[in-house]
C-alpha cells in the first residue's frame, strides 16, 4: 500500500528497527495530520481505517477481522477499543514481528481497554522537523553531540529569516503545508474547528459547553508560546475584561483534554537527580503540536510576525511573538531527532527566572546537551552566559552547548559553544 509520494521521516528509521527488533504490533500516536498514516501505509498489505462509519460497523460486528495474518494498518483504532484487545492477544498468540501497525490522535486509554504493556510499542510522531520539509540539509547531528567529545561545527545555508518565518506559519503537516496560502490558512483554522466540535467531545464523552471559551483559552495558551506563563495567567487573558472567572476545575479539563490530543506538547522541566543545581523550578514550558496552530490562532500571519506586531491578547511576555514561536519551531526539530537518539527532552529554569535555558537534551546516563534558540544571526557574549553557567555548575555532565540562530553559518566558539543555524541542525 505504499504511496508514490511518500517522504521518509526520521521515525521510519525508529519503526524499522523495532520490527526488526521483533515487535509484532507498534502503536503510533500523535497528533491529527502529522502523518501517522501515511507512514503506517508504507508497511502494510491491508488496512482498516476506523474513522470511515462503514468499516466501524463491519469490525464492531467482528473485531477480529483485523487479524489477517499480515502487516494491517488500525487507523484511528480508539474508535473501536476492541480491536487494541484483538491485536494484544494475536501478539500474545505469536504474531509475526511487524504484523500490526495502529495509529491513535488520543492518548487517553479507554475504560476497560488492557494497556498493552509488553506487547504494545507506542511510537510518538511529531509534524515535521524542518530537515523533513527540505529546508536545508544538515551539517550537525544532535546524535553526534549526544555522542560526546565535541565534534567539529561547520555548514553554510541559504535559509533566511523570512524563511523561518514562512515555515512557521505553514506547519510541519505533511499535507496542509503544501496548500495554497489561502486554503492553509482555512485548513488551519479548521483543524482548531474540529479539535472543538468533534475531537474534544469524543475525549470527553460530552458536548463542549461553551465552545467559544474553548477557544480563547487555546487562544490564550498559544499567546503563552514557549513560556512558562501560569495557567491561572492563561485563563485570566482568555477572559480578559470578564468579572467572573471559570475555576480551575473548569479549566483543568481542557489542559488535560487537549493534551490526550497531542494538541498541546510542554516541554517538562528538567530536574536532575545527579548534580547540585539549587532551585529549579519545576513548571512545563507552553508549546501547541505545531507552532503553525499558534500563529494561527493568533491570527498572525508572516507580515505582522516579522513586524513585531503583539498579540491579540494582554499576555505579558520576555521578547516578540515571532522569538517564541521560533524557539518553539526549533523545539519541534529537536524533540523529533533527540527521539531518534532515544533522548528526552526537557527545558531549564530557576525559581528567580535568573537562569534560562530553553532545551535540555538527557541521555539515559543523565548526560545532557543544552541548547538555546535566538532570533538573530550574530551571537554575543550575552547570548551564552547561560550555557557558560550550566557548564561551570554540572562539568563532565554537559556533553555539548549549542545556540541555534537565525544565521547563515556553523562554527564552534572559541569558549566552546556550538552556534548551528536551524537549517543546518538534524539527527
């Protein structure tokens, strides 16, 4: 069933080497449009996608028609619970390594579903980094850092500015960013449409009750783009100029919701257990599936971006608009390769606010890569006071610092930070 089209993404490499690991049945989540199943199609014979009334209707008659005896794609499989329990026990049974593929938009299990542990591989699919949409061709793996010993730093791009600019708003969806202007900004809008009126109430098991305050807390939440702005800061914008304010039982469950739809995608904060860093703060940094949705919601397109224009909404914030959604583009790129490095990603910062950085790449010996996102092409001392600081404070712990610019060129430092356009960095 494989498409004539397809472009290869980091995590085939991931899924391939987990079938040939063994694993009879992976489950591959993430949020609507970033490709789940074009991906899952290029290694199945036959599929089942749950989402069309009429195939729901023939499996909820016999679930275990899905148990062909070949590689079958259970797209969107959370329609019909029963057929993750049909595939758990076909593995159970000796299922052959590759055998069932599933694709899943929400997180959430559904009540009574076994979890799959053991027998079950959840795989997480992002939208697109930017070396998968071809901006660029990387010169510095995040794999190499991670690998220590501070490999040399060198490419040049051609990527600009208005070409971050313009990869923000066209999103990291395989099939939106290659629209039309117009129709990408409708289907844009749309996809927040649907997370609303069809998506939120399948988690939910009801009708939202006042939509359009949905709306403005998304609203405001994308205003709060890679900050860690309270969520008591993000309700009181989205009701700006109310005197009555929902509680935060009200509030919870849209936070919790839109995170089960991989909607909304924190960074968590990094808390190491192995070195002495005094007051950390433990708050997650706000970032929506594709910074693409943000701007969107914003209604902030490449001119008012690139101009400084503020947001709709009395959010304050460090820096422009366009910085956080930046940061937020290149966050993107690192959590889809630091994925394919097995690597968790998280972010830093202390109780004061006096010490800041954006991302913390952790091996599974806790060694980390720091990396700090700047909008501009010339790096000042200023810009790495605060790498230079985690340094001082963790030694040997910090395999590699990197800035990643705006600019053309990759270098290394003479205090030894890595300086890598966006363009230039990959797995």
């Amino acid at each position: 069933m494989r498409t004539l089209r397809y472009q290869r993404r980091t995590v085939d490499t991931e899924l391939d080497e987990l079938i040939a690991g063994g694993a009879a049945a992976i489950s591959i989540e993430g949020a609507k449009a970033v490709g789940k199943s074009a991906t899952a199609l290029e290694r199945v014979h036959t599929a089942f996608l749950l989402e069309e009334p009429a195939t729901r209707q023939l499996l909820e008659a016999d679930p275990s028609r899905i148990a062909t005896g070949q590689p079958t794609l259970v797209d969107e499989w959370h329609h019909l619970p029963a057929t993750w329990d049909v595939v758990r026990r076909a593995v159970d049974a000796g299922a052959a390594p590759g055998q069932f593929l599933l694709t899943g938009s929400a997180s959430a299990p559904h009540p009574g579903t076994h979890s799959g542990a053991a027998r079950i591989v959840t795989v997480r699919m992002r939208p697109m980094a930017l070396c998968e949409r071809g901006v660029g061709t990387p010169t510095v793996s995040l794999a190499a850092l991670l690998a220590g010993g501070r490999p040399p730093i060198g490419g040049t791009t051609e990527v600009d500015l208005e070409r971050y600019v313009d990869e923000i708003v066209r999103s990291g969806f395989p099939a939106v960013r290659t629209m039309s202007d117009r129709l990408r900004r409708a289907q844009l809008r749309g996809y927040v449409d649907r997370v609303i009126d069809r998506d939120f109430p399948d988690i939910m098991d009801r009708k939202v009750r006042n939509p359009a305050a949905l709306r403005r807390w998304l609203t405001a939440y994308a205003a709060a783009t890679s900050t860690v702005t309270s969520y008591e800061k993000i309700r009181d914008a989205a009701t700006f100029g109310e005197g009555d304010k929902p509680s935060r039982t009200t509030t919870q469950p849209y936070r919790d919701t839109l995170e089960a739809l991989y909607v909304l995608d924190p960074v968590r904060a990094w808390l190491p257990t192995n070195n002495h860093i005094a007051e950390l703060a433990n708050s997650p940094k706000h970032h929506l599936a594709d910074p693409a949705l943000a701007a969107s919601l914003l209604g902030l397109g490449p001119g008012a971006l690139l101009s400084g224009a503020p947001g709709p909404l009395p959010l304050p914030r460090d820096g422009v608009l366009l910085g956080a959604l930046f940061e937020s583009l290149v966050a993107l790129s690192v959590r889809v390769f630091a994925q394919a490095a097995e690597a968790n990603v998280g972010h830093l910062r202390t109780h004061r606010g006096d010490h800041e950085i954006d991302l913390i790449v952790e091996r599974d010996d806790r060694k980390i890569v720091a990396v700090e996102t700047k909008l501009t092409a010339t790096i000042t001392d200023d810009d790495v006071k605060h790498l230079l600081w985690l340094r001082n404070e963790i030694g040997d712990d910090l395999l590699d610092a990197v800035v990643v610019t705006t600019g053309r060129h990759a270098y290394r430092r003479t205090d030894g930070i890595a300086v890598v356009p966006a363009a230039l960095l990959g797995p």
